[in-house]
C-alpha cells in the first residue's frame, strides 16, 4: 500500500482553518504560561512553529521570539502574519535538522509544540536545545501521550507514536536539565482508525538548564 507523503508546504495555507489546532495552541500556551514566568526581557525559540500559533501568542510579552521550521510554507505563512501585524520582535528562520542543520543563538526558553514526534533521533536535539539555552533557562516541549500510532490519519513522516513521560524525562535528565515536571496539557477528541471518537492527551514538559 502507498502512503502518500504529507506535504506540510501545501497544507500551510489552510493550517489555522482547523479549529481543534487552535485550540491545541491556546491550551498549550496556558500550560506554558502556569509553568514558566515569561517576562518583556526573555528571547524565545519556537521550534516547528509551523504558522506561529504558538509564537504569536507569546510575541506580545516576550523580548523577542524567533520561529523555526523545516516547512517552507509554514515559514511563509506565519511571514505574512508578521508583515501584516508589523511585529518587529519576531523573525523566522527554514531549519531542517534532519539534514544536519544546526540550531544557533541564545535563548531563554525554547518551546516546542507538536513536533517532537516528528523528529527521528530525540537526545541529539535535546543536547541542541541545552547548549543555546542561557543559564536557568527553560524547554518547555509539549506533544501526545503514547497513542497506537492512531492520532494522525497519516503517519508519513511520524517517528513516534507519542511518549512515555518517564523515558522522555530521563532523556531530559541525561541532556543535563533540572527541575523537570510535566503535566496533561490538552485533550484532544477525534475519531480513531475504526470510526469512533477517541481523546487523546498531549502533555507539557519543562526542564531547566542549570544556572
């Protein structure tokens, strides 16, 4: 059987038109907001911002916040939102990681909303997010509770099938973060392979760099 490969290029322009993404986005962004203190003097990293649900909700009380992702459209869609809106604290940058790409600056706190499940090998990013991250700042990854592999219609591109928060909490630990806690973020209810409607959960964990 052919699976037709996922094209997040062409779904870009119609991202925001599900309203149970923005709703994710805003549930995750109260998660976020109960964990960590975000202030006017943190720098930010979206990482698989996608069209900036996540990045343009914290644009308003953070310095500054850079999206990245290895979608094109994506990019270009969350572009014209920040034209559009004259956000001058906000900038994009195409990074695919997945070909070697390496992520660079200094942030405060990096956010990952729904992407981790997209990348193959989990510990060399978390050791990526560690080495930009300033002293005592934070990640702060939220993404799906183990789910049989049936929360995406297409599992082109899915690399895991949601996470045990024990072993993504010790994969935190061994990258060298402190203070890590996690807790159910969102429920997300949709129908499962067989017709019927399913909830799945997506979970926020945070860990923080030592000072």
């Amino acid at each position: 059987m052919n699976i037709e490969k996922r094209d997040f290029d062409k779904e870009a322009a119609t991202w925001d038109e599900v309203p149970a993404r923005v709703k994710l986005a805003n549930d995750i962004i109260a998660a976020i907001s109960d964990e960590i203190v975000l202030t006017s003097t943190m720098d930010v990293l979206d990482f698989g911002c996608g069209t900036g649900l996540l990045t343009l909700q914290l644009q308003p009380v953070v310095r500054s916040i850079t999206g990245v992702d290895s979608s094109r459209g994506m990019i270009d869609v969350l572009n014209a939102k920040i034209d559009t809106q004259n956000l001058p604290n906000v900038k994009t940058h195409y990074l695919d990681t997945e070909k070697g790409t390496m992520l660079e600056g200094t942030y405060h706190l990096i956010v990952s909303g729904m992407t981790l499940h997209h990348v193959k090998e989990i510990r060399p990013l978390l050791d990526q997010f560690y080495s930009i991250i300033a002293p005592s700042g934070y990640l702060c990854i939220a993404d799906l509770d183990p789910d049989d592999g049936q929360f995406h219609g297409n599992n082109d591109g899915i690399f895991h099938f949601g996470f045990d928060r024990a072993l993504l909490r010790q994969e935190f630990m061994d990258a060298g973060f402190d203070d890590i806690r996690d807790r159910t973020a969102a429920e997300v209810i949709k129908p499962g392979p067989d017709g019927g409607m399913r909830t799945f959960t997506v979970f926020l964990m945070t860990g923080r760099r030592k000072p």
